[in-house]
C-alpha cells in the first residue's frame, strides 16, 4: 500500500506539472485579428546568378548590393562555378513557401504585442560562406531584413569543415525564424548598461526568451534557445543543480564580468570548472533566467508583456520565488 501511496503522489505531481506546463504554453496561444503586413520575401541570388538578368538590371534592382566590389569582379562572381554551387544547395535546402509562412505567423504575433511593428523587407542571399557566423542582418533604417542561406545549410555540412561544431549545431533551416525572432525581441527589451550583476544580465536574457515564447508559441523550446534537443533536455533535467550551484556560490548579485563568459555566451558548454563542463548545455544562465522569467509569469499571469520587460530584475527575482525542485 505504501508504495502505492508513493507512486499515487509521483502521478499527481506529474500531473500538476505537465497542467501548468500546458496552462504557460495556453498563455501565448493567442487569436490574431489583425495580422502584420504580408511578408515580401526576395531571392537576391537567384536573380544574381541568373544569366538573363543583366548586369544593368540587377544594379537597377539591387543598387545597394554590390557595395564596393568593382564591376569586373562583380561580373566574374556571377559566373563562378562554386559560387553557383554553394547556392543551389542552400536554396534547395530550404522550403521558401513554408519560410514565408512561418515570418508571416511571427511578424502577425510581433505586431500583436507590439502594434508599432512593421513587417520587415525579407531578402534572402548567398554570401558564399563568408557570413556563416552571423549569417542575418537586420537594419533598422531601411527595414531590410538579409538572411545569408548558406549559414544554414545544416550541421555537420562539408562545407562547414573547419567550424566549431556548437556552431554549426543552430545552423539549420529550422533555426532561421527563431534567430530572426530573437533579433527582434533584443531590439525590444530595454538593456542598461548600469545594471551588470549576473542577476541583471540572466534576466535580461530571460525576457528575451519570453518573448520569444510570445512570438512563437509553436516553436519548440530547443530552438528557441539555439539548443540540440539533448542539450535542451540536460538543461531541464539539471535544471535545480545548476541554480542551486549558482546560490551556493553566491554568483546570483555578483558582478564578476566573467559570468557572462561562463554562463551566458554561445559556446561548447558552460563552465562550472568541475568535471561536468563537457557534458553541460552551453548558456545555462540563459536557461536559468528564462526559468525565473516564466516562474514570475506563472504567479503574474495578468502582467502585460510591455510592463515585464520594463520590471527591474532584482523586482522579478524576488516575486517569481523561482525554487526548482531537485529529480528524486
């Protein structure tokens, strides 16, 4: 009967927390009336490397594509057997239609929360593999989004040889929107300079990922986090160890610059300095903040997102009473 009892409790705590799990996620589902301007989405390259279009046509069309290349140079690369290469297979890998679609779903959700919003000039474009490391541009000026397809020709591609493999492993097609999605949201979330404790800087990170989670509500937390799915599971199934740490050696309200570079910079994994660095997720205060952001909203479902993003950090900390529970 005890063990009964015992298995009786573990299935209802199971089932309290995959209904609040379902009640956050129902939190960001929302209907969109009014949805944000049709996406105009444009394949520079294939018009690049496209033999009946001119020159003179292209420089018409595109005038600030060409930069400060000289024509000839110009000419040369449009008849570049690699170049041609490189980009037919980054434009194959891609499904444009569906792309399309999926900006349409995150700009509408954008401009839901954030009615000022305007849907972006999407420009897609094959740098040859000279911006893979930071393969999407957005300028605030003119509006233009560019989003270089050969950054995500998927991980481990022969023509990544040479990269580090954690960065090839968000260097996929399902990684463009929710890279785009992050963009956007940095833009939002106010960041001040004169808060630099590790508290202030998880939970700006934090509030980024919720918009994220308010932008796309579909997408699969990984992605959101330009996680593989079992770095995403280290981080859930670490989830209490990893803040208990973070308590017990008193980094919370520290200001030691090099927390960011530990805990929530990309790289290969976190730095605990103990034997588990390997094995960790990498941007595990990233992780962290987000936890505490969603923790806070679980207590303050009524806060609208333009007043959370504004809430100072040591405010939120304090009213999400964020205590993960450790896995028995």
């Amino acid at each position: 009967m005890k063990i009964f009892r015992i298995a009786a409790v573990s299935c209802l705590l199971v089932l309290a927390l995959n209904s609040c799990k379902k009640e956050q996620e129902a939190q960001w589902k929302v209907e969109i009336t009014k949805p944000a301007e049709k996406v105009s989405m444009t394949d520079i390259s294939k018009e690049f490397f496209d033999p009946k279009v001119s020159l003179e046509q292209f420089q018409a069309k595109f005038p600030w594509f060409q930069g400060s290349v000289p024509n000839e140079d110009f000419i040369k690369r449009r008849t570049d057997p690699q170049e041609i290469k490189l980009y037919q297979e980054a434009a194959s890998k891609i499904d444009q239609a569906k792309l399309e679609k999926d900006f349409n779903d995150l700009f509408s959700h954008i401009k839901y929360y954030f009615p000022e919003f305007k849907t972006p000039n999407v420009f897609l474009f094959s740098s040859s593999l000279q911006m893979i490391q930071d393969p999407i541009l957005y300028d605030e000026k003119t509006n233009f989004l560019f989003i270089d397809i050969t950054g995500f020709m998927g991980f481990k591609n022969p023509n990544y040889k040479g990269l580090e493999l954690y960065f090839q492993k968000s260097m996929n097609p399902d990684n463009i929107v929710p890279k785009v999605s992050r963009i956007f949201a940095e833009k939002i979330v106010p960041f001040s300079t004169d808060h630099q404790k590790f508290v202030d800087l998880m939970l700006y990170s934090g509030k980024v990922m919720m918009l994220q989670d308010a932008f796309m509500p579909e997408t699969p937390d990984y992605l959101k986090m330009d996680y593989t799915k079992e770095q995403y599971d280290w981080a859930k199934n670490n989830e209490a160890n990893v803040y208990n740490y973070f308590v017990e050696s008193n980094l919370i309200f520290g200001d030691d610059h090099r927390l960011v570079e530990r805990f929530i910079n990309p790289g290969p994994f976190s730095k605990f300095y103990t034997e588990i660095d390997n094995e960790s997720s990498p941007m595990i205060g990233v992780f962290t903040g987000w936890q505490i952001c969603k923790s806070y909203f679980s207590k303050n479902s009524e806060t609208k997102l333009t007043d959370f993003i504004k809430k100072d950090a040591t405010q939120i900390f304090n009213e999400a009473g964020y205590k993960p529970k450790f896995e028995e």
